[in-house]
C-alpha cells in the first residue's frame, strides 16, 4: 500500500531551519573538541555528551514532527472516509424511499384524480424523516433542496386536501429529478472514496 506524505511550506521551512541549525551545532562542535583538544583539557568527553545530548533531541524533534504531521493527516483522511460513508448510507436509504414512492404515485395518478386515496397509506416518509438531520455536507444544495420540496409536496399530498392535477404532475417530474440528483450525489461520493 502506497502511503502519500505530504509536507506543507512551514513544515518545510521549519525542516530547513533546523537542518542548518543542526549542522552549525555539528560544526562548531567540531571546533569545540579541537580547541579543547588543543588545551589538553579533560572535560572533552563532557562537551562532547552534551553535544550529543542536543544533537539527538533536534533528531528527536524532527522525527515527532513528521509523525504527528502524518498522524494528523491519516486522521483527516479516515474523518472524512466515515463522513462520506455515512452520507452514502443515508442518501441511499432516502433514494430507495424515494424510489418506491415514484412508482405509487405515479401508478395511482388515475385513481388520485378520480378521488381515491386509499394508495396514499403505502407512501412513505420514515427514511427522510429518520435520516434527514444526518445527512453530510458532501451532499449538494440542490440535492438537498430538491429532496426537502419533494418531501413538502408528499405531505401535502397525504394531507386532507386534495392537489390539483397539475401539482400531482409536477410531483411526479420533481421525484424523477431528485432522484438524479442523488444519484448524481452518490456516484460523486463513490468516486470522491
């Protein structure tokens, strides 16, 4: 499994800045132990674990950084993976009642219009009512928007009052076109995971 790091301007910045710091104290280091090399002087091995000391903590420093750089990203990626996955369920949940809802009303336009509503029973709401404050901000306005008018008009149409012909058949062009919206949704969720 390929894994992509990516390293922002700052970080990269910040990389150079202790590279070149690390190489001055590496450096001047150097020219510590040959001047006290130079006094005859005992404390060396003291100066030189010291050195050491600082120049294993930058090490240190720079690797936590690129981990928690990676940390960070990998639980980025794995947020937005659930957050998609989720908007998938719901929106597929919401298609299937949507779906079936199409077919009754548009295979009972007939019976609406001469007055009989007994059909009305078998449409559903329970998914978009259940789901409907679950869904992600992955989903476009215009799903969104176009799935709530339908919902409205559904209502209205289990209502007491009776919808003219008109409005029934404008239900019927407005459940086809939110359901390409999800559709279109969904496959933008599929191919965005």
């Amino acid at each position: 499994m390929k894994t992509k790091v990516e390293i922002s301007i700052g970080l990269l910045i910040l990389l150079i800045l202790l590279a070149i710091i690390l190489g001055l104290i590496t450096s001047l280091s150097g020219l510590l132990v040959t001047s006290v090399e130079a006094a005859k002087q005992d404390y060396i091995s003291a100066i030189i674990g010291s050195l050491g000391n600082v120049i294993g903590g930058i090490i240190g420093v720079l690797a936590a950084v690129l981990v928690a750089a990676y940390q960070i990203r990998k639980t980025f990626d794995l947020e937005r993976n659930k957050g998609v996955a989720n908007n998938s369920a719901v929106l597929r949940l919401i298609r299937t009642e949507l779906e079936s809802n199409h077919r009754l009303i548009q295979n009972f336009r007939e019976q609406y219009v001469q007055g009989n509503k007994t059909f009305l029973d078998l449409i559903s709401t329970d998914n978009w009512e259940r789901c409907s404050l679950q869904i992600g901000m992955e989903t476009s306005d215009d799903t969104l928007n176009a799935v709530s008018s339908v919902y409205r008009k559904i209502n209205l149409l289990k209502s007491d009052r009776n919808m003219d012909v008109q409005t029934y058949d404008r239900l019927v062009s407005d459940l086809s076109a939110a359901l390409g919206n999800v559709d279109n949704d969904l496959r933008l969720l599929q191919s965005n995971n």
